[in-house]
C-alpha cells in the first residue's frame, strides 16, 4: 500500500455549475490524500493535517485542478496539425487521408501513439476519447501505449466502408474487427472501447446498421463519431439521405443515438435533433479551436443548454491546433461570446473535466478529485509567462483560472499526475531521447 498526501491550492468543479451553482470547491490550502491511486481525502490543509499527520506530503507549488478529459482528439493525426488551405471535405482528402493511410504500418502507430500520450500528459490531459484509424492494429498500438502509461483512454476502430482507396474496410471486417478488439481489451487497465464510425458520410447503410448491432451487442461500449460540423458536409447528408428529418436522425435510423453516444461537434443543429440528443441523453463534444481552424462556425451553447444537452470539450487534434484544453477552453468562450452569452471560467473547466467525464461515462472515476476517484491531476502555473504573471497578480480565483484560458497552454503545465504518480515534470530533467522531451517525471 502507498499513501502519499499533496498540499497545494486545490480547484475542481465536479457537476456543471449552470444546474449545480454550488459545484466549485476550492481549498486555498488544500491537502489531497492519495492511497494506491485513489483519493482518500481532499479538504483544507489544517483540518485535515491532525488524521493524517503520519502520511509524508509532498508540498506542490501551484494549482491543483482534475486531470483534463479530452472528449474528443485524432491520434494519427497529430503530425498534420497546421495543414494549410481548406474546409473539412477538402482537408479530409489533401491532408489527413494520406497521413492515415500510414497506419497500416504496426511501427509507425506505436511511435505516433506514443508521442501522441506524452503529449496529452505535456497538456495536463489525462483521459481521453481518441480516433484511430480503419487499421485495427492502430487501436491495438494505442492501447498498448497507454496501458504503459496508465491513462484511462477510449477509442475503437475507424468504420469507413465509403473511404478513399487504401483507407475502407467492409462492413463485415468492422463487425469482425470491432469484436475481435472488444475481446481482446475488455476490461484491460483503464480502457474502454468506443464502436467509431468516421461520419455519416464514410459509411454505407450496411455499415451503419454493423455499428448499431455492435452497440446492442455490448452495451458497456461508447459510440463516437462527428455529427453537422461544416456547412458542405452537412448538404452532403442530406443529399444522400433524403429521407431524414437531419443529420442526426441518420444515425438514429440505425441505432446509433443513445445515452452512451458522444458526436463531436454539432455546430449546424436543428431544434429538433437537440430535442432529440437531449431526450436519448447522448453528448455533445464542442471542438471550438477545430470549428475556427476549419472554418466550420460556431457552437451555439445556448441552444444545447436551452434543451439540456450533456456537454463537453474536445480538442480535435489535427483540426484543432493544440492539445491544450485551457486554450480551447478558451476558444468555447470565444466561441459563445460571438453567439452573444459569455462562458463562465469555472463552467469551462467542468466542461474541461468532469463534463468530458460525463460524456465517457467515467465520472465515478475522475473528473472531480473527490474522494473514491482515481488521483489524476494536473498542476497549473499561473506564473509560467511574464505576462500571465503579471495579470494573476493580486486577481480573483475567477480572474486567475480566466487569463488560465486565454493566456495558458502547454507551458503552464507545471505537472501532471496519474493515479497520484507524476508523469510529466515540466521542470524536469531534459531528456535524452533524440526526438524531443519525451520523458519528464
Ligand atoms: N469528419 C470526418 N472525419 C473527420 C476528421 O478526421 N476530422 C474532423 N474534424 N471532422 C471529420
Ligand atoms: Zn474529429
């Protein structure tokens, strides 16, 4: 048994504070006490300090805030942020179908996922729902590497029938290595697999229909995919399916709208299909540094809130340009600003954490630092750059955790934990792998 105590300030907003306006819990001289992994006890330093006076505390200079939950990211295209040029359709098949095609090779995917966690860890990301690709080996080398971490990540193989050459399976082949890679993760470390057909578009109604028998034939599995994010994507689904009352009643039709299904994006959405993914319970993952990137739009938070649509924060990786999601946390602000309805830093960072942990059905795990979680954590500097130095000076809880998210990145990841171990030192001792800074602890 391990028993390890951290002092420190210590953030967290373990329910949306728009329904729960007492959610946000704060201890300006916290202690969190961590037993194997798990949080045993979280509150004030001096309250605290007389029951576990024994356990050695590890004093840690910053603020302590949940591990970030990335509901929703690209691993294979990590290499190919920053492409230049095009919307969605057009960057789909200059940029990042050529990038995936390599992940037929087993080397090449154990390379990028192994970078592709460090750098969640670099951005204080802790778990995860990530896309691979249509090769099953890309979710095996995928969870390989983050079992060598021990991060809680979802994801699954990339259904695409309708794909570009050298990039399609068969609906047969995503039944059969769907279930095959259902078998062999199962209830492995702290993974869990997430039936992903790309988009309505990539997809044949035979298809569709696989990835609905495959939800039904295990519940305990997510459904991902995109839903309305760009302008010409969307008359793409309507001129294939005309039928349908929009885009997302294409995926109902097959089964694909449930209380356990996260479509990233949803920035084109008709009352209607809210209404819907409001009644069913299914997530929204806002991808606002994608959404800006690719030209896409924005967000409307105010209609998801209006209908009560669970909400969480994806980055997007490689539309999205940045792994950080205090940066596209504050991008959502921006986001909603130009819809005319600012977003509140502590719903920000519920939206960051435990709202990306209601959308993968984890918050009995993480998201919120409480006791019986899993202590993953991340520690922010709000000093990290002269200029964040100087506006947190003397400022609000409030005001701090805001310039956080428009000012902060990568940089002021002081450090971040898993399961109360670090895994990523920012101050740490340079690496010696040639290829970067890849291991700080
Ligand atoms: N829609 C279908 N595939 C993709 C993808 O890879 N990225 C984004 N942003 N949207 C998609
Ligand atoms: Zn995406």
């Amino acid at each position: 048994m391990t028993l390890r105590a951290f002092r420190a300030e210590i953030l967290s907003v373990a329910r949306d504070p728009r329904t729960h306006p007492d959610a946000v819990r704060h201890e300006v001289d916290g202690l969190l006490v961590v037993e194997d992994g798990i949080v045993v006890a979280r509150g004030d330093h001096d309250a605290l300090r007389e029951r576990w006076g024994g356990v050695a505390v590890e004093r840690v200079r910053g603020l302590i805030v949940p591990g970030f939950v990335d509901a929703h990211v690209h691993y294979p295209q990590m290499d190919h942020v920053a492409s230049h040029g095009e919307q969605l359709l057009d960057w789909l098949t200059r940029h990042i179908f050529p990038a995936e095609r390599a992940f037929a090779d087993r080397a090449h995917a154990d390379a990028v996922a192994a970078a592709f966690l460090v750098e969640l860890l670099r951005n204080g990301t802790t778990s995860a729902l990530v896309f691979a690709t249509v090769h099953a080996q890309s979710v095996d080398a995928l969870f390989d590497a983050a079992m060598h971490q021990g991060m809680r990540i979802a994801s699954g193989k990339v259904l695409m029938d309708l794909g570009p050459d050298g990039l399609v399976d068969t609906p047969e082949e995503a039944r059969s290595d769907s279930e095959a890679l259902i078998a062999r993760w199962r209830g492995r470390g702290r993974l869990s697999y997430a039936v992903t057909p790309r988009f309505a578009l990539t997809s044949s109604d035979a298809q569709l229909s696989v990835a609905g028998d495959l939800l039904v034939a295990h519940p305990d599995t997510l459904l991902h995919t995109h839903l309305a994010e760009n302008a010409r994507e969307c008359v793409a689904v309507a001129e294939r399916f005309p039928d349908a009352h929009d885009y997302l009643d294409v995926y109902d039709r097959f089964g694909l709208v449930g209380a356990r299904s996260v479509f990233a994006h949803g920035v084109h959405l008709p009352d209607r299909a809210c209404a819907r993914l409001a009644k069913s319970d299914a997530g929204i993952a806002t991808c606002p540094a994608s959404n800006l990137f690719l030209g896409s739009g924005t967000f409307d938070l105010a209609q998801a809130d209006a209908h009560g649509i669970r909400v969480g924060l994806g980055s997007d990786i490689g539309a999205g340009p940045s792994f950080s999601l205090l940066y596209v946390a504050g991008l959502a602000y921006q986001a909603a600003l130009a819809r005319g309805r600012a977003l509140d830093p502590f719903r920000a960072l519920y939206l960051a954490t435990a709202g990306g942990a209601a959308l993968l059905r984890i918050t009995d795990r993480v998201g919120g630092l409480l006791p019986g979680q899993e202590a993953d954590f991340a520690v922010l500097d709000d000093s990290a750059t002269p200029l964040l130095a100087r506006r947190t000076r003397g400022a609000t809880l409030a005001e701090r955790l805001f310039a956080l998210q428009i000012l902060g990145d990568d940089r002021v990841i002081a450090r971040t934990y898993i399961m109360g171990e670090c895994a990523w030192n920012r101050d740490g001792p340079a690496s010696s792998d040639p290829e970067g800074q890849y291991d700080r602890r």
